[in-house]
C-alpha cells in the first residue's frame, strides 16, 4: 500500500475478538493503522462507556475505525471491514472471489451468520460463564448449544474446502471475520472435538501472517 497514506486509528480492547478482525483486515491489504486501547468502563478518558469515546461511537462498543485520510469514521466490526475494503481493497483480494449475483451473496451470507449468529451466541456463552453476576445454568447451556450448532453449520460448509477456508476459493475478509471468536473456543469452555475442519482451518489461519501481525500489533500495543 502506497506510502502517502496515513495510519488510520483502529479503536481496540486488550482481549475484545471484534476489533482484532479489523486489524487483520489492515494487516492484509498492507494498511497503515495505529491502535488505540479502550477498557470497557465508564471512565471519561480510557472507557468504550465514557464521554471521549461515546463521540467515536455513541454504542460504546469497539472496534471504531478512524480514516485521517478521508475523514469517515466507522463502528461496527461489518461496517468497518466493508469501508476497508471499499476504499483499501483495490485488487479485491479479501472480498467475495466471484462477481456473480450467487457470489456476493454468499460472501455476505456468512459474513452476517457470523455477525448475527456465531459471533453474539459465544459472546453470551462468555458472558454466562464468567461475567454473570449470578450461576443461570440454563442460560449457559442454551447459548452452548447455539454455539455448537453454529459450529455445526461451519463444519459443513468447510468440507466444500477440506478446510481451507470458509469460501471455498480462497481465504476472504469473511475468514477475517469468524478467526477471532473460533480461537475463543476453549476460553469459553467448548471443545473442538467434534470439528476436525473448524480445527484444521483455526490452525491455517493462525499461520497466517496477516492474523499473526494482527495479535502482536493488537498485544504490543496494550503492553505500552
Ligand atoms: N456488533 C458489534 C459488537 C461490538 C462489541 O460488542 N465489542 C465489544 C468488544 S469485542 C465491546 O466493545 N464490549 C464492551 C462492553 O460490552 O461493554 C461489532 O461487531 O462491532
């Protein structure tokens, strides 16, 4: 990516999965970018729930992405992943590998499973595991079971690649996507047991250096 562009700024948290699919995104298409680290307190000055991050993103909730470059500000991890690669992506290398109209929509059909489904199913499993105030066992085995059966669905899918990768024609932004709340597995008590593929593509993916300069960036960052 050429040099005349300025580091955007990606709005992050030490452990949080959804900014760190962003930083990988940059990472591949050779995006400059600093991270910022927010806790996720209400503190005016370092929280995502205080006054100097609510004018990033009223949600309070990262990732937030800051384009000096072009002056837009994005939040929500699909927002900011498709601005990237609108405006960064020129050769199309992480968006849908065909043009076709079954294409695009496949590409973003499992870019919204992950967003909808997958994504906030084990963010409740986290929750009810070690964040609850109070044990609710059936909460717990209901959003488990909901996350197994996403894990079911990805298993399927990642047979059209023998696990190489969600679309079956290359890695895309969508793998991006789903690496870091696959990775969370064992943090949030499942096992991958059951899922030969999803273990296979979770080790190709963790090879990768776009997802490894994402980490080390994301980590370095909240050593400082
Ligand atoms: N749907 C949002 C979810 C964002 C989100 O929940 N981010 C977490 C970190 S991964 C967060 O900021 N949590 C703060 C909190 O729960 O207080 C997205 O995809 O960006």
């Amino acid at each position: 990516m050429a040099a005349h562009i300025k580091p955007l700024v990606l709005h992050a948290h030490a452990t949080g999965p959804n900014p760190i699919k962003i930083a990988i995104a940059l990472e591949s298409l050779h995006v400059p970018f600093i991270v910022k680290s927010w806790d996720f307190s209400d503190d005016p000055n370092t929280g995502v729930k205080g006054t100097t991050f609510l004018k990033i993103n009223e949600n309070g909730r990262v990732p937030a992405l800051e384009d000096p470059n072009t002056g837009v500000i994005s939040w929500e991890s699909g927002a900011c992943m498709n601005y990237v690669r609108r405006v960064y992506d020129h050769g199309n290398s992480i968006g849908p590998p065909g043009g076709s109209a079954q294409d695009l929509v496949d590409f973003e059909k499992w870019e919204y499973f992950l967003l909808s489904t997958l994504g906030p199913m084990t963010g409740q499993v986290n929750w009810f595991r070690h964040y609850h105030s109070q044990k609710n066992d059936d909460a717990l085995q209901r959003y488990v079971a909901q996350t197994y059966r996403c894990y079911d669905v990805l298993e399927e899918q990642l047979k059209k690649s023998d696990g190489n990768s969600i679309l079956p024609a290359r890695v895309t932004a969508v793998d991006y996507h789903f690496e870091p709340w696959v990775r969370q597995y064992k943090f949030a008590g499942l096992s991958l047991d059951n899922y030969p593929l999803i273990t296979k593509w979770l080790g190709l993916m963790d090879c990768l250096e776009e997802v490894q300069e994402a980490y080390c960036k994301i980590q370095n960052c909240m050593k400082k």
